[in-house]
C-alpha cells in the first residue's frame, strides 16, 4: 500500500540505516540500462527496464511491496503484477473494466491490492482484490456527477483513504476502516474552502500521501495558489498552507508529495504541458507541511512522481517524463540523473525502489 515514507511496506524485515545511505551516496551514478544487460560488476545504481509486455498502456498506479512483488495499474482498465522481480508480469485487470482509466493501487502484499479508477460520475470506482487478482469486488461507485476522485492511501491494512475534487466547495474525502471493502464520504465541515478552479492531480497516485496512524497529506493546484493540506485525524479536520511551488494555471501545482516520517516532506509538480518550463517545481517541509521552502536547486522540469529512498534521512527521487532528480540533501538541491520517461516512483525497506509511465514502461533500481 502506498503510504509516504521509507516505513510504509508492512511484513518486510529492515535493514540498517547505513545502508540507505550508502545507496543514496551511489545513486549519483544513476543510469539505465535494458534488462537484457548483464554485467553487474561494471553497472553503478541504475532503471534497469522490465517487459511489461503492455507498450500501449501507461502506468501512473505503482504499489511496490518488496524487490520481487509489485503491481501496477494504468489505462484500458489494466492491472499487473509481478512476483520476481520484473521477469514475468500477470495481467490480472478486472473483469469488464476496459473503459476505465486506473491511476491509482495500493497493495497490502502479493494478493490484496485495492485500484482506483478515476473520472467523472459512476468513471470513479473503487475494486478490492483478496487473491492476487484472480477475482475483483467492486466496492465503491460514485454516483454524485460532481466529484471526480484523484488518488487514494491507505494509513495500515484497515484504514484508508480517497479524495475527489472539491463538491459544493470543498474536497471531498472517501473513508475506508476494513481495507478497502466499504467506503463512506465523511463531513465536510472540517474541510477548509477551496480556493476558485483548485483540485488535484491524477498523475501519479501521490496527491494524497499518508506517514503514521493517522497523518495525511493533499496536494492542490490549478488554482491561484498551489497548497498542501494537512489532517491529523484521518480527515476529518485539515488545514491548508500555501506552497512555493507555481499554480495561475489548471495545468500547474503540487502533483506529488511523499513524507518520511509525520514532519519531513517532499512536494513536486510543475507545469504538465511539455511546452511549459516548470520554475521552483520543488519545495520542503520540516514541520509537517505548517510550511513549506523552495528547493534552492529545484527538479530541472515538470515532475509527478517522489519517493524517498529506504533509510535514507536525506535522498530521494522524483520522476516525470524527461527524467529522474535526485536529491542527496533533503529536498534542498536536485539535479537530473536519468532521461527516462517515467510519472510514478515507489520505494519499499528492502532496498527496492520501482517507476512506471507511458508506453508500458516499467523498472527497477539495481544497485
């Protein structure tokens, strides 16, 4: 399931923090290469690509759940996974879910997932499945023709949460308290006011972000400003700060966010329209989003996707379709490490850390 921060896997043992650094210290010399290559003693930390075996589709939903399991969920109502590592993916899409376009999976291990669809009306829905995609509920349909739900997270096995664009003013949040099985549309009353034309961004699964039992994280843009709110509670209450990442525009805002811990935080995004440059596309908090600096070296364009690198205090990776940045500071400085095309990165405490984009693009950091 996708929660914020190196922590996030459960069932998957740790290994020390030196090791993290040291991964954050080799990836300096990220690069890609085909699966097909096979001379590991000459390759620094690099994507190695795997055949999804699906160039139509693009994935934007990535669950990693360790170096061998993962799941991914994209276009034409597809749903992967694989089990070693990237050799052999399954397609396991849900039954009649063509039409749909799936930007969003959490999965729990190898055969409980959850996949969100997203769009307009009945488009957004929710399915559940308990043995590794062989069957599929399907759990949630919306059928208020305002909302349009963006991204989901889960806090552990039970709780969990979805967000639509604001209805009636305010965004809209969708509970789940048995893993996914049943969902319920909590008050609104503790939901600040969005601001005129604000919403999130179905880029990456990583507009709403949680770290904890019960913190969560939402980020906004098309609006005047770009913000990130906050809850405590499991969304019933939030607060919203303003970032410094450029809005003015439906096409620019936070799209992505990912929390270490419930204080240290990530925000990137930008200007998706590959004609737009994306200035101080990246900023940082240290106190649980209250507030938020610009990087002084930010991402060098438009990124969707961020992940803190396991057991690292200090590095992280952020992807879009030019490329991948790291950051080997804390969100301070970025610089481009790779010009893959890729709108989704997962990281998991083994040491696996897993993106995914356009035309069935899908790879694996080896290090």
């Amino acid at each position: 399931m996708r929660r914020s921060g190196s922590t996030r896997r459960l069932g998957i043992g740790f290994r020390t923090a030196a090791a993290g650094v040291a991964c954050g210290a080799a990836l300096a010399a990220l690069t890609v290469v085909p699966a097909q290559a096979h001379e590991p003693e000459r390759r620094a930390p690099h994507w190695e690509l795997k055949d999804s075996g699906m160039p139509e589709v693009r994935f934007r939903g990535l669950s990693a759940v360790s170096r061998d399991t993962a799941w991914l969920a994209g276009t034409a109502g597809t749903v992967l996974r694989t089990t070693d590592g990237g050799a052999t993916w399954r397609n396991v899409s849900p039954p009649g879910a063509a039409e749909l376009q799936f930007r969003d999976v959490e999965a729990f291990d190898s055969r409980r997932a959850v996949v969100l669809a997203i769009g307009e009306g009945e488009a957004s829905r929710v399915y559940r499945t308990d043995d590794g995609g062989a069957t599929w509920t399907e759990s949630f349909r919306n059928t208020d023709a305002r909302a349009f739900y963006d991204c989901m997270t889960f806090f552990d096995r039970r709780h969990g949460l979805a967000m639509s664009d604001p209805v009636d003013g305010r965004f809209r949040i969708l509970s789940t308290s048995d893993g996914g099985r049943s969902w319920n549309v909590l008050p609104s009353d503790g939901m600040p006011a969005a601001l005129e034309g604000e919403a999130g961004f179905a880029a990456s699964g990583q507009c709403l972000v949680a770290s904890g039992p019960k913190d969560v994280w939402l980020a906004t843009g098309g609006a005047a400003r770009a913000r990130v709110l906050h809850s405590a509670d499991r969304g019933l209450t939030w607060t919203a700060t303003d970032t410094s990442v450029p809005a003015g525009d439906p096409a620019r805002g936070v799209f992505a966010l990912a929390f270490r811990d419930r204080t240290h935080g990530l925000a990137v995004g930008g200007d998706y329209r590959p004609e737009q440059t994306s200035p101080r596309a990246a900023a940082r908090t240290g106190d649980g989003g209250a507030t938020w600096r610009p990087a002084a070296t930010p991402v060098n364009a438009y990124r969707s996707g961020v992940a803190w690198l396991p057991h690292s205090r200090t590095s992280a990776l952020a992807v879009g379709p030019t490329g991948t940045d790291l950051t080997t500071d804390g969100g301070r400085t970025w610089r481009t490490v790779d010009t893959g095309s890729y709108d989704t990165v997962d990281c998991t405490p083994d040491l696996g850390c897993w993106a995914a984009g356009e035309k069935g693009r899908v790879a694996r950091l080896e290090r």
